[in-house]
C-alpha cells in the first residue's frame, strides 16, 4: 500500500529557531501534500495543500511567513516552523494524494506525524 | 462547505461486542467519505472509504461502513472488537471537486474494555 514518511517523528528546539519537517510518499507520486495540525485530543485543522512546483495554498488564519511549505519534488514537501514560540508545539500530520488515475487519487495516505515542542 | 458531525466522542464497549461510530455530514454537491483510525502518537490509518458504487463499504480490520444518501450518514460498524481497536476514530469528507481536500470529524474515543 501507499506509504508516507516523516521526519523528524520528535524534535524539541529552542524559542526563536527554525524547525524543518519532511513528508515523503515512498511508493507513488504525489503532486498534492497536505499539511495538518492537531492538538490534544483535537481533530486535525489543515494548514496547507502543497502542489508540486507551485506555491502553497494555506488555510484562513494560517500564517504563510511563519509556516514555510516547500514542494520541490513528486515524493517530497517540507514545512517549516519559523521563529518557533511555545504555542507553536504541537503535532504536525502530512498526508499525500496518490498521483495514479481513476478515483484512488482522492485518497490521501497520511505519515506518522511529527511531535514538536518548542521550549 | 462541508462539514462533519460524529455524534459520540467516546464509546467504550466490551470486548466481542458489535460496535457502531456514528458520522453525519453535510454538504451541497457529491462526497467521497472515508473512515481514519489513529492509534497514540501515531499519523491515521485509512480503515475504508466510499468514492461510488456500492453503499457498502468493507475496510480492514473487519470494519465496513455503510453510506446512506438520504441520511447524509457514513457510519462504521464492527460486529466483534477486540482490545487492540481501542484508538481514535476519525471520520472525513472531501467534496468531489475539491482535489482531496479533507474536512474531518472531531473523532470518536472507541475504547475496548476486557
């Protein structure tokens, strides 16, 4: 089946620095990421649809500066957390969208997340 | 815009038990529905999903779910759980032309006593 990683799975950084997530699809090809937040025992809040090769869409009230998406390949996009603070903690989920024909490409396979706490 | 409503957020049953996880939704244009489990600290899992065809979804882990127009409902039912489904559950809706963007339930806690 179609898998997603991420990396790092933990990452703990101090207030102020920049913090890099990756989310790669391992077996297929994805023109679309996504990229969701969730907090505790919370439902996931999209943050962002990553097209390949073009400019990230980002949710209302999600702040494009702060939350850095980067698309650069079919099997890899990157978020990165910016000036990180505190309430930026939390954990960060990507899903990818099959790129293969027919009505599977409306399926989005998600990674196993990425906890960030920012000290 | 579409939106979701899963009508219990905790469910604990009895081991062997039939369970159900209710889901609504709504919206004004045609759906794809999908059922997502998450275990702690863990990315979701795609347990099954209705794109077209018949109502009657069969996932993995012996879950199907069943999808009623009408009703606007997707519910996912289990006949016999076991200890190790106790997890999050999450149902999702994405309208057909909106290129997979997902709009998500608030979850439902199904715990699975002994």
């Amino acid at each position: 089946g179609a898998v997603v990683s991420q990396h790092p799975s933990r990452v703990i950084c101090k207030s102020g620095t920049s913090v890099k997530i990756e989310c790669r699809s391992l077996d297929f090809q994805a023109t679309t990421m996504f990229w969701y937040r969730q907090f505790p025992k919370k439902s996931l809040m999209l943050m962002a649809t990553s097209n390949e090769g073009s400019k990230a869409t980002y949710e209302q009230g999600v702040e494009k500066d702060k939350f850095l998406i980067n698309h650069a390949s079919l099997t890899l996009s990157t978020l990165t957390v910016t000036s990180a603070h505190p309430e930026d903690s939390s954990f960060y989920i990507c899903s990818a969208r099959d790129r293969g024909g027919g009505a599977s490409t409306d399926t989005q396979y998600f990674g196993p997340g990425t906890r960030l706490t920012v000290l | 815009a579409q939106s979701v409503t899963q009508l219990d957020s905790q469910v604990p049953v009895f081991e062997e038990a039939p369970v159900e996880l209710r889901c609504n939704y709504s919206s004004s244009v045609s759906v794809y529905l999908f059922w997502y489990v998450q275990y702690p600290n863990q990315g979701l899992q795609l347990l099954l999903k209705y794109l077209s065809g018949s109502t009657l979804v069969k996932g993995i882990n012996g879950f199907e779910a069943e999808f009623n127009k009408s009703q606007t409902s997707f519910h996912l039912r289990k006949p016999s759980v076991h200890i190790s489904d106790t997890a999050e559950y999450f149902c999702a809706v994405s309208e057909v032309t909106s290129g997979s963007r997902l709009t998500f339930g608030e979850g439902t806690q199904l715990t699975v006593n002994p």
